[in-house]
C-alpha cells in the first residue's frame, strides 16, 4: 500500500539503505533522536518518507545530509542501496594539517641542519656585514 504512494517507513528506509545493520537499530536512531526528516526532528519509526524529502542523521562518528530519491523495495547491494538517496554531506573540514613526511635525513641532511641552527642561534648581525661601516 505505501509503495504504490511512494511513501515508506523512515526506519525501513534506513535499513534498506545501509544506513542501519538492522530495522531496530534503525528504530533505536529514530527514537535516539538522531534523525531529522526536512529539519525537524523525528521521534516515531512509524514516519513515513518520500522521494525528495532531506535526511539529516547522526552517525557515531560523521553527520551525514542525503536526499531520498526512490523508496527502495528490497534491502540489496551497497551500490543498489546508493542508488535510493543523493548524498548532500559537506565535505569535511580539515582542523589539523596534514603533516607528510619523506624519508629520513641523511647524515650529510643533518650536518647541514645542524650547521644552520648553529649559525642561527648566535647574534643575528654576526653573520651579515653592517650596513653602518663605510
């Protein structure tokens, strides 16, 4: 009856889209308050959902913004299930730099390096000529 409307149960959805291993653990997010259909927080696994409707959902560890785009009728492959919804996540934000490392200094590296903090760290004007003496 509600697949010929289009309409479909959110925690059902969520199971047939692999966002939930299972339909009760797709309850438990709805009930824990860790989804929101069009920006308004949901409380019932009974909400039906249609095509077009915005999911916000709170994973463990991501926050995750899709568009339903077809009910679904079987819980299938990962890639059949990507085919339900469009995913809107922003991407993530970087807050530590990426730090890449090469391969270790030689020892011929490291002479030089320490060849530069030694003439560093004595008087900045011992190493340059004043411009003062004519």
């Amino acid at each position: 009856m509600s697949e010929e409307t289009g309409r479909q149960r959110i925690d059902k959805w969520l199971w047939f889209a692999r966002f939930a291993k299972s339909r009760s653990i797709a309850q438990k997010l709805v009930a824990g308050g860790k989804v929101r259909v069009n920006r308004d927080k949901i409380d019932a696994s009974s909400r039906l959902v249609r095509p077009g409707d915005v999911l916000t959902l709170s994973l463990e560890r991501q926050i995750r913004v899709v568009r339903i785009l077809d009910p679904g009728t079987r819980r299938g492959p990962a890639p059949e299930a990507q085919r339900l919804y469009e995913d809107l996540t922003p991407p993530a934000v970087l807050t530590e730099p990426v730090i890449r490392g090469g391969p270790r200094p030689t020892k011929r590296d490291r002479r030089v390096l320490d060849a530069f903090h030694s003439a560093s760290s004595g008087d900045p004007g011992e190493n340059f000529p004043n411009d003062d003496e004519d």
